[in-house]
C-alpha cells in the first residue's frame, strides 16, 4: 500500500486508549512517494524522457524493475491504485504480453542495454491474482530482455486468498526472495467490512506453504485503522502478528485518497468512518512498542524487522533503500511510475492507451517530470527522512549542498516542535518517536514554495 499525499493530518499528541469513538479522517491523500508533487508532472517532459533513453549514460546508479500486475478479485474500499476486477483470462493474457513487451523496449534501449538489474518488485493489484502458467511465460520474456543474474532483491505481493501451495513454489522458483502478504487484519468481521477478498482462515491455509519453501524474508502488511478497529482488535491483531513470527512487518495508516469508495461517500455529504490520526499514530505506536518487545527493531517510519542470525537478507529491503537513495526505476505496467536520470515518468493511466501503445511498438509513455538538482536533493532527503534519521554527510558529498542551511528554516521548525533532533557534531538529524509516526504530515515543511499548498496528485 503506497499513495500520494494532497492534504497533511492536524499534528496533536498521541491519542490515549480511552479515546473513542474516532472523529474521523479527512479526505486526502497523506503518504508521500515522490518529489515534486504529481500534480506538476506533464507530457512535456516526455521527449527528455525518451533522449535519456537513446543515451549511454556513465556510471549509472543502481536500476530496478517494478512490474504492475493490476487484477484483483475484489477492489477494497480504501483502494486507490490503478486495478481491475473484470479483466477474463483472454483479457489478462493480452496485458501481460503487453508487459513483457514494454520491458522488451526497455531491454532494448542504449541507456539500458548491458546494465544489470539490482531489484524487481511485482506489485499491484495482486501479482498472486495470475496463474502459475501465465507467470512463467511473463519471466521467461522478461528474463530474456533483462537478465536477472546481479539482482539482490525479487518481491512479490501477495493477497492471501489467491494462494495455492504451486503457486508459492513457482515464487521460489522464479527466484522471490521477499514474499509480502497482505493481511492488513485478523478480525474477519473488519476485513468483509472493508471490501478485502479474503478472510483469517486463508492467511492459515497458505503461511504452511511460505514457511515451507524458506524465503528470504516474508513481510506481512498491516493497517492501522481500518473501518470498524477498536482498540481491541487492534491489540488482537498484533498479537497474532507476533505470534506468526514473520521476518518485517510493515504498518501504513489509513488514509483517504479521492478515488476511494469512502472518500466518494464523503464527498458526497457522509461522515468520515476511519478514526482520527492520532488515534491511528497511538495505534501505530502500540504496534511498534509491543513488536519492539518480541525483538522487532524500527526499519522505517512504516517497518519493523526482526534480525536473525545467519540470515541477514530477512531484514533488508533493496527497493526501498535504492528508491530513496537516488536508484534508477523502470516503472512497467498501465498507470506505473520510473525514474531515470533525474527525470520522473508515469505510464498511461488507460487500459486502452497502455495496451495500444505497446502493440503499435511504442512505450505507453503518459506524463513526466524533469528534476533540478536541488529538486533531487529535496527527494532523496524527505524520502530518507523516512528512515527515520538523516545522514548529513551522504548530501554534502553527493550534492554539495549543506542539508542543514538549505532547509534551515524547515529544520528549525520541526525541531521547535520536538519533531526531530539535530546533532550537527555527528553529522546527523534524528527523528523522534513523535516525529516517526506523522512524518509524511511533516516532509511539505521542505517542499519549495512553488509546491507549497498543491494538490499531491
């Protein structure tokens, strides 16, 4: 679960376990992915795109591949990502020639032939959604365009419901080394409510068949505040979480996009039903409170892992890391976001225009967005912010910029508010516990003033 923020959360303290009922989330988008705001991204940029394209380009960084499989069985009522539910097989075997011809193109480019591939996502959607045959035949091309002999990191989404015990052993096969389930919940009752596919006795059925084939790491998804969590549940739910004993686990907290199923109900003159954010941010930190407990440590401001001895891949997670520290992206599928040499890219949006384009030959290109270097730096800090703690050296060398005159003003500010400590000494910028939990609330305070009060997307 990932999004792209319009709107930030009031800030407050965090809510007690004596606060109920909840007053409700506003409309919104809060989860910050990118930098500048979607909003600003346009077609112009496609030809410096496609120039990139056309040019060898000298010790490259990092490249990953991000493959869009966008079906599931049912389109959850907080979902706003790009899916379909009403695609017959005939319908899904046409996208996912179209996919693997898309990566085709880009195995084919001078800026991307010979550069090996340090990580592949398959997110969605529900990537479990497609059948074993029809996945084989996707990497068999894809294999051949792109080889994946240097890649340290293949992760592949999963909704528990979709599972068989083929269909985990063709993972392992293909080479997955994180395997991310997508639970979000324990209680039954939340999950209907919420429009999930699949119920508590599917996430039992298939985790004997994950455990079985010894993935490198298996995440499993949370979310803090789902329609109907009580502190109650939530408790329960992170208890079976322990219990389960899976290597991350990482926690979002509700928001509400403007294409969901209950932000439409908002708009239209409905109360808000997902809880406060600082009802959330409290539940939020009793995970990462009772977790920290059972040995998981903080990753991110949404991961927690637990480390094992001798198996040191159980902790790591390449694409978020190469992501924020400036990796080059290929962003495969209808709707998907890239990154190459400083210039952002989205696909087409259209099923239509993204199936079109690629059967014409052409990359299904829908709008992009050229970036200032000082806009890169501003990316990869409020990105790494994420992180929980900065690293004030690794943007000096890199970008010749001192973090903390360029954003001093933005500093001081969060610092006042007990958001972050500064240790200019150590050559570091800490976050604080309260800081963690909002810390999308708090990356507009770096945003240029040209970006100030937009719309995200």
């Amino acid at each position: 679960m990932t999004s792209n923020p319009s709107t930030t959360p009031q800030d407050g303290d965090a809510a007690s376990p004596t606060i109920e009922p909840p007053k409700g989330t506003a409309v919104g988008s809060v989860f910050v992915s990118n930098y500048p705001p979607f909003s600003a991204w346009r077609d112009d940029s496609l030809d410096t795109y496609r120039e990139l394209l056309e040019t060898p380009r000298p010790n490259p960084p990092a490249l990953g591949l991000y493959l869009h499989i966008p079906f599931c069985r049912k389109r959850c009522k907080f979902c706003y990502f790009r899916v379909y539910t009403d695609k017959n097989a005939e319908q899904i075997q046409r996208y996912l020639d179209a996919l693997a011809r898309e990566v085709e193109i880009y195995g084919s480019q001078p800026a991307i032939a010979g550069r090996p591939l340090n990580f592949v996502y398959f997110g969605g959607g529900t990537p479990s959604y497609i059948a074993v045959k029809h996945l084989h035949e996707l990497l068999q091309r894809i294999k051949t365009a792109m080889p994946w002999d240097a890649v340290e990191e293949v992760t592949f989404e999963c909704e528990p419901g979709t599972l068989t015990e083929s269909k985990v052993a063709a993972y392992r096969e293909i080479g997955v080394t994180r395997l991310s389930l997508g639970v979000e919940n324990f209680d039954d009752e939340i999950l209907r409510n919420n429009g999930r596919a699949h119920v508590t006795k599917e996430i039992d059925r298939c985790l004997p068949w994950i455990q079985a084939q010894g993935f490198d790491q298996v995440n499993m998804d949370l979310i803090a505040g789902m329609v109907g969590e009580t502190w109650d549940t939530w408790r329960d739910t992170v208890a079976k979480t322990i219990d389960l004993d899976p290597d991350s686990v990482t926690i979002y907290q509700m928001e509400l996009p403007y294409n969901t199923v209950y932000s439409q109900g908002i708009l239209s003159g409905g109360s808000s039903p997902v809880a406060d954010w600082a009802t959330k941010r409290a539940w939020n930190d009793y995970a990462i409170e009772t977790m920290g407990a059972a040995g998981y440590e903080i990753s991110s401001a949404y991961t927690l892992v637990k480390r094992r001895p001798g198996k040191e891949k159980s902790s790591r997670f390449a694409y978020r890391d190469s992501l924020w520290h400036g990796a080059d992206l290929l962003g495969t599928g209808v709707a998907s976001f890239g990154h190459l040499s400083g210039v952002h890219c989205q696909n087409s949006a259209s099923w239509n225009g993204y199936l079109e384009s690629l059967e014409a030959g052409e990359l299904p290109l829908g709008r992009a967005f050229a970036t200032a270097p000082t806009e890169q730096l501003t990316r990869e800090l409020i990105l790494q912010m994420k992180l929980g703690e900065l690293n004030l050296d690794y943007f000096r060398d890199k970008f010749q910029i001192d973090p903390l005159t360029h954003f001093g003003a933005a500093f001081e500010r969060l610092e006042t508010r007990q958001m972050l400590q500064i240790d200019d000494a150590a050559g570091q910028v800490q976050l604080t516990r309260q800081g963690l939990l909002q810390v999308d609330s708090l990356l507009p305070e770096f945003y240029a003033p040209e970006y100030q009060n937009t719309r995200y997307t």
